[in-house]
C-alpha cells in the first residue's frame, strides 16, 4: 500500500486546522480497535497541550483548531470503541473512560484557559490516559499478535510526543508538578527505546523506515527545545518550537501508525 492510500483512510494530520481522522463508520478489526484506543490516549495528552499553548499565548489559531478536532475527534472515536465487539472488562473500562472524559471536556471547553483550572486539565489528563491505556493495552492482548504489538508502540509514541510537549509547557506556564523535569526526561529515554526498537524490528518495512526517518527529523527539533534550561527570553520561541514539532511527529507517527495495523 502507498503512503497516499494512508491519507485515503484519514491517518494523518492536516497542518491546517489539526488532527483530522477521516477514520471508519465502526471499528474494522482489533488492530483498528487498537490503533484508534491508543490515539485515544493520545488525544487526552493533545487536549491538554492545546489549552495550556491556548492560555500562554502560543500558536494560538492553531491551538485552539487542535483544541476543538480533538475534542470532536475523542467524541467520535468513543463511539466506535463502545459499539466494537469487545471482551467485557474492555467495554467496562470504555465506560468508565466516558465518564471522566466528559468531566474533561466540560473543563476545556466551558471557559478560558487559565492557571487554576490548568492544574486540574494536567490531573483530569493523566487519569484519561491511564484508563486508555488499560483499554488499549487489554486489546492488544486479545489479538495477540506481532502486529497488534506493533500498532500499540507505534500507537504510544504518538501519546509520548503530545504528552512530552504537555508537560514541557506546563513546566514554561509554572503550573507543572515539581517532578516534571524528572518525569520528561524519563519520556524522553522511552520515545528513544521505543523509536530504535521500531527501527529494528523484522516487520518494519523500508516504507515504514523512510516515515520513521522523517520522525527523526523532527524529534530533533524537539528534542532540542526542550533541553534547553529555563530562560524567560526564549520561553516563547521554545513553547512554540515545542508546539509545532510536535504535531509534526504526531504527524508522521500517526502514518507509521496506519502502516504497521495494514500488516495485518
């Protein structure tokens, strides 16, 4: 299949207005169900970045489109996994997800963005992801597959960029937790482990290692930006740095995503 066909079947960001998945009716199969749970988990984290650049003032336009696709994407793709043949401790967990999104997204969408309820965004974020985490994980482990496996880490860089740029501009807005710097350093080192075990895998394609290869370039963009130690004169040119690699790997692992559950 060619990288063209990918953008046929809606795995892909459109630069202009943010994450837009033309995806399915209903989910196809496991490896579906499995990519689209796990862009799940990365939407909470996406959601999360979007306000925080929205209420510092950066990128704004684009912000708040990324803001709003996503919000409408999480709604849509919700739908599909409840009404997915699943186990039931999967559906469960679907549910219970429900819940708390709705808690979540009355909080992105009811006011403007601001300090105080920035901290509850961060809180309400990390509970999302950990529950589509469960679910994504839990499907993995019914397809049981070289496959399966493979959307999922695929899957999980996409959540490890927009958690990573979260994190990074809660750190720049100060309403971050005192153990941030810790915790994207150890995101870091995961994002790496992960992108060189993709590399290396038997079943990654030379399609799929061109598509890793231009997630690389833009990882370097990123990564450097946010290494950088505190500097309130800069902060502005790296929030945005941080702003706009990030979608731009999201991006190309979202691609990567689509091409490792069409090998099925």
């Amino acid at each position: 299949m060619q990288r063209r066909d990918f953008i046929k079947i809606g795995c892909v960001l459109s630069a202009s207005w943010g994450f837009s998945s033309v995806g399915f009716a209903q989910v196809q199969n496991l490896n579906d169900a499995i990519n689209k749970a796990g862009r799940q988990r990365m939407l909470s984290q996406r959601l999360a970045k979007a306000y925080l650049q929205i209420g510092m003032g950066v990128d704004l336009d684009q912000s708040r489109k990324i803001l709003d696709a996503s919000a409408a994407l999480f709604d849509r793709q919700l739908i599909e996994l409840k009404n997915f043949k699943a186990t039931a401790e999967i559906k469960d967990g679907i549910l219970k997800s429900e819940k708390t999104w709705l808690v979540y997204k009355d909080l992105l969408l009811g006011k403007a963005a601001n300090p105080s309820d920035a901290k509850q965004v961060l809180q309400i974020s990390d509970s999302l992801l950990t529950m589509a985490d469960q679910v994504t994980q839990q499907l993995e482990k019914q397809a049981n597959s070289a496959a399966g496996k493979l959307v999922n880490i695929a899957g999980r860089q996409r959540m490890l960029s927009q958690r990573m740029a979260k994190m990074y501009q809660a750190i720049q807005w100060e309403v971050a937790e005192a153990s941030s710097m810790q915790s994207l350093e150890t995101m870091r080192k995961e994002f790496n482990s992960n992108m060189q075990l993709l590399e290396s895998n038997a079943d990654t394609t030379k399609s799929i290692q061109n598509e890793l290869k231009l997630a690389r370039q833009q990882w370097a963009y990123f990564d450097h930006a946010i290494r950088q130690p505190a500097d309130p004169r800069m902060r502005q040119q790296y929030a945005t740095t941080v702003a706009t690699t990030s979608e731009r790997i999201l991006q190309q692992m979202d691609i990567v995503t689509g091409m490792y559950q069409a090998l099925s």
